[in-house]
C-alpha cells in the first residue's frame, strides 16, 4: 500500500470512530473537495475561463463543505448562504488587489522546477493566481460561517424570546470569540505550508526588501489575508442572515 | 478578557485606521529607503509582438515592450531612462508592466552608456494596503478583541522569523527540535494570549502539544512502514535542506493552529459544562466532547485543504500543459499538499479524545459508581 492511501485509510478510521455518521460524512466531504478542485485544475488546463471555474467549483465546494458538515437544517442553510456571500465580495476584493500586485505564475526560487518546461502556455496565469487565492478562502469561510451559524442557533434554542438586537450584539460576541484561534489556524497553516520558503530566504540572505516585494512571498501573504478579510466578512454577515430569518419567523408567528 | 470591560473609544478606532493609512501612504512614497534604483514608468510602448508555438501545440505571445520612467531613489535620482521587457502573455515567468507603476533596476553599466533591465515590480505598497484593510476591519467591527488577534498574528510571525534564522544558522540539522520547540513556545503564547494563565490554559496546551505530536509520530511511523510509496520529496518545492525532517515540520506546524483551535472549543465547552453540572461523569465527558468535536473537526480539515492545496494549482497546470498524465501531474505536484492535509487531519480528529480525556482526568469527572451511589 502506499502512503497516501495508508494515511487516508487511518483518518477515515479515526473518523469514523470519533464522529460516526458525522466523521464519514467529513471524511467523504474531503474526497468530494479534491475531486471538486483537480477538476478545476483539469477545466483550467482545457483553457475554460479560470475564474468562472473558480466561481462555480467555489460554490460546489462551499455547498458540499457545509451540508455535510453541518447538522441542524436552518442554521446550515444560513451558513451556506452567507459563505456564498462572502465569496462573491472576496473575488472583488481580490481581483483589483491581484491586479496591482501582479503575482502571477512562479519566481525566480521556481527556476529549478521549470527546468526543460515548456512556458508556452497561453493561460492567463494572473487569473489563475486569482483563481488560486479564491480557492485557498473556501475551508476557512466555510468553517467560520458554520461556527457562527451554529454558534447563534444555539443562543436562540436556550433563549427563544431574545430580542433581535441582542441577538446581533450576540453574533459578535461569538466572532470575536473565534477570531483569534482561527486567525491562528490560517498562520500556522500557510506558514507550515511555505516553511521551505522562508528557510530559503533565510539561507540565501534575502534583504527585508526584497522579501517584502518577493513574487512568491506576497502572493502567499496576499493568500493569509484574504483568507482573513473572508473570516472577518463572515461574522457580521452571517449575523445579519440568522437576524433577518429570525425576524421573519418571529411576523409570522405573529 | 478581563481588559473588555473597559470601553472602548470609538476615536480610538478611527485614530487606528488613520494611522495605518498614512503608514501605507509612507510605504507608497518609500523609495528612497531602497538601495537598488526604483523606477516609476511613465510610458509604454510596444515594440514588437509574435506568436510562440511549442511542441505540445501551446500556443501564446511573446510581446516586447520599451519602458521610459523616471528613477525616483540614490544617486541616479530624477534620471530618465528606457528599458525593454520580453514577457509572454501567460505572465507563468514573465511579466508585463504597465504605466506608473514602480518597478526595481538592475544597472549593467555606468561607463558611458547607462544600461538597465528590470528584476521585480515594487510589490510593497500594495500588501500595505491589503494588511491595512485586515487591521480596519478587524479594528472597526471588533475593536479590542481585533487588536488582540492581529497583534497576536504578529508576534507569531516575529517568533517565527527568529526560529527561521536560526535554522539557517545550523543548516538545517536542528530543523525538527527547533520548531518542535518554536511549536510548544508558540503555544503557550497564543493560548495565554487567548485564555490567561489558568488551569483551563494547562489542559488547552497539553491537548494541543499532545495532539499535534501524535500526528506527526503516526506520519513517521506510516513512512516507514509504507516505505515512503507514492511520496515524492523531488517534487517539494524551494528545498535547500534534507526534505524528510523539513516536510515533518511543515506539516507540524502546519496543523498546530488547527489542533490549538479545536482544542480551545471542545475544552472551553466541556469546562462550561461541567460548571453547569458538577457530578458529570467521566463517561459523559466524552460524550459530549465527542459530539463538539466530530461537529467542527470535518469542517477544520476542510480549512487546511484548501490552504495545502490550493497553492499547488499554477503547478499543476504548468505540468498538464505539459503534456504530463493526470497520474504524473497529481503525485509531482499535489500530493505533498494531500499527504500534509491527512497528517493535520489525523491530529485534528485525534485531538477530540485527547481532550476529553485530559479533561476528564483533570478536572475529574467522578467515576460512574460513586455517581451511582449518589
């Protein structure tokens, strides 16, 4: 057997033992995301426009994450709406921005990979650095609007009287909550990732300056803060969905 | 927090935001900060633009183009001068640069002739300005709360840097004790950061240093027992050490920010719970641990990923325009990331028991006899 089918051969076990039903749905919803994201890349390579690639697995993939993630049916729903949401305002926060910063493609820390490569490509690699740093968004837009939804469904089972505004004040409450540890969650996570990379500029005694304007570097940073800016948008966005549903549940009851 | 109880000014914020727009103002105009000569382009012209076809039937464009600009930074400040750049339309390698924008020089030749190519655009104001929208949003709708986690941010990444350069330092041979040690440093940090210094911190931080070593030890032991099959470190990009050692770590702190967040959830609600009721059994415990975790540990593998993943994709479609097999393309560029994201999913799913069961010892969860007798 090798590695890759050892090592998901354990987690699935892991979590199915830990999470039953839930655990296999999570593991099948990782499955599911691979096969969503090499298809994009498959679509890409067949010269499909690679942002409305991007837009469409996006959405796929926000669905599959939070429907088999999730649980309880209206908080989900909430949650998958307002991901959708702050997707769509991510790709306009990070298109202009992508365009100014134009980090297309690989550096010059690339060149031993692109030996005997063909660069004849006729992709636009600048959407495709779009496309990738929309994609690298999802996990973490997706989770903090289930933590948020879930968070508020709660507060609402416990106290169904609460007025709307506490229960805005209360979104808040729970995304400051989350924030930090999931700021924590995206650093370590990007910066585990390129760990290879910073050593490189450590060792070839890169200056600040040339790190600060490093192709490859910004584009990672760029990739950790609008996977931030997602998270923050997520907070009050979801808030807003989960008051406006409650609201409209509380006139007809009325 | 202890420090929310005092109000936040609403000036305060405003002052926050101010500020750093000026700072990311500064770094628009810091040219002369820089030692390699900046030039702002003022004009572009295209000279020539021709088609490219290689043996794969790719076809794109190789355009030429004359840049005139000023240098605004050094001794050759206020100087004007012309440069041409080839790029491909692609930009995989190559860029095209366009009116006003800030571009770095290399000099050739100072002699006679003044000759100059250009080696990067200026990349710095732009990821100013995207840091300084994090900290307005995180300011503006957060306020102390955001302050904090951007501060924490940064401390994490000052402590990281250090840990880097010592790496280098050792060349690499240290690589697994320095950031094993950088990970438990970063830890306790963070979480007395978030939680403070309390008996909930302790548990919080041996969850995470628990879990988080357990994933990596299961990696070591499955490389060894599959012999590293289908593991191909070749294909791991910007290596100048051993790879084996360096992938552990990545995938080490790779999925410690995860397992710290999950810890902090599951252990801060099973701690309420038990305030809530104190006889709770050990046996409910888990229960309850197991039903937060299996909850929000999917959804947390998911966030990892796509981060792992996602940045493999211009690879990926380098290596398929390439005329390279699905087969091929996915072990030399993505499976590093997929093999990452399964250690950091084990740990994460492992660290649901881990927790509960530290908790449960720790704060002692009554056996179900005594319960029982009760």
């Amino acid at each position: 057997m090798d590695t890759i089918s050892a090592l998901g051969l354990i987690l699935l076990i892991a979590m199915v033992l830990v999470g039953g039903q839930q655990g296999f749905q999570a593991f099948l919803s990782l499955l599911f995301n691979f096969g969503a994201l090499f298809f994009a890349v498959v679509l890409i390579a067949f010269h499909f426009p690679p942002l409305v690639v991007t837009l469409i697995t996006g959405v796929i993939v926000l669905a599959l994450t939070v429907f088999l993630g999730g649980k309880d049916n209206a908080s989900t729903q909430i949650a998958f709406f307002a991901s959708a949401a702050v997707l769509l305002i991510l790709v306009l926060v990070i298109v202009p921005i992508e365009h100014w910063a134009v980090v297309p493609g690989f550096g010059p820390e690339d060149s031993d990979d692109l030996e005997q490569m063909s660069l004849v490509l006729g992709i636009n690699f600048l959407e495709v650095a779009m496309a990738t740093a929309i994609l690298s968004t999802l996990g973490a837009i997706a989770e903090a609007a289930m933590a948020i939804s879930a968070g508020l469904a709660e507060i609402l089972d416990q106290h169904p009287k609460i007025t709307l505004s506490r229960l805005r004040g209360a979104g808040l409450k729970v995304g400051t909550q989350i924030i930090g540890t999931t700021f924590n969650t995206l650093f370590f996570g990007f910066f585990g990732g390129f760990l290879a990379l910073f050593i490189w500029f450590a060792g070839v005694h890169y200056s600040l300056g040339q790190i600060i304007n490093d192709k490859i570097f910004v584009a990672e940073l760029l990739m950790v803060l609008f996977s931030m800016v997602g998270v923050i948008l997520t907070i009050p966005l979801t808030t807003w969905l989960m008051t406006m549903q409650e609201a409209k549940k509380r006139k007809m009851n009325n | 927090m202890k420090t929310k109880r005092l109000r936040w000014p609403g000036w305060l914020t405003v002052l926050i935001i101010a500020v750093g727009g000026l700072i990311v103002l500064g770094v628009a105009h810091d040219d002369g900060l820089y030692k390699n000569p900046i030039m702002k382009i003022t004009a572009v012209k295209t000279i020539s633009s021709d088609k490219l076809t290689d043996q794969y039937q790719n076809a794109d464009r190789a355009v030429t183009q004359q840049l005139t600009g000023v240098i605004t930074n050094g001794q050759y400040r206020g100087k004007r001068v012309s440069v041409t750049n080839t790029y491909n339309v692609s930009q995989a390698n190559s860029q095209q640069y366009r009116r006003s924008q800030r571009v770095f020089l290399t000099v050739h030749s100072t002699n006679h002739k003044f000759v100059a190519t250009i080696s990067d655009l200026k990349r710095d104001t732009s990821m100013a300005m995207t840091v300084w929208l994090v900290l307005s949003l995180l300011v503006g709708l957060m306020q102390f709360g955001g302050l904090m986690a951007f501060t924490s941010v940064l401390a994490n990444g000052a402590l990281f840097w250090v840990a880097v350069r010592w790496n280098a330092h050792t060349q690499g041979a240290l690589v697994l004790t320095i950031f094993g040690g950088l990970a438990i440093l970063f830890t306790a940090m963070t979480l007395s950061i978030v939680i403070g210094l309390n008996k909930q911190m302790l548990m919080t931080f041996l969850t995470t240093v628990v879990g988080t070593a357990l994933a990596v030890l299961i990696a070591v032991v499955v490389f060894q027992l599959t012999n590293r099959k289908g593991v191909y470190f070749e294909s791991m990009q910007y290596v100048t050490q051993l790879p084996l050692p360096l992938f552990l770590a990545e995938a080490m702190l790779g999925s410690l920010g995860a397992v710290m967040d999950e810890a902090t959830d599951i252990i801060a609600s099973l701690m309420a719970l038990k305030e809530e009721r104190p006889d709770i059994s050990a046996h409910q415990i888990f229960r309850s641990g197991r039903e937060i975790g299996g909850e929000i540990m999917g959804p947390l593998v998911n966030v990892l990923f796509f981060i792992f993943v996602a940045d493999t994709l211009p690879m990926a479609i380098l290596f398929l325009k390439n005329a390279n097999s699905w087969g091929y393309t996915f072990n030399m560029t993505m499976s590093l990331g997929v093999i990452q994201s399964l250690i950091s999913g084990i740990g994460i799913v492992l660290t649901v028991p881990i927790a509960c069961w530290i908790t449960s010892s720790l704060m002692g969860g009554l056996p179900r006899w005594i319960q029982f007798r009760r």
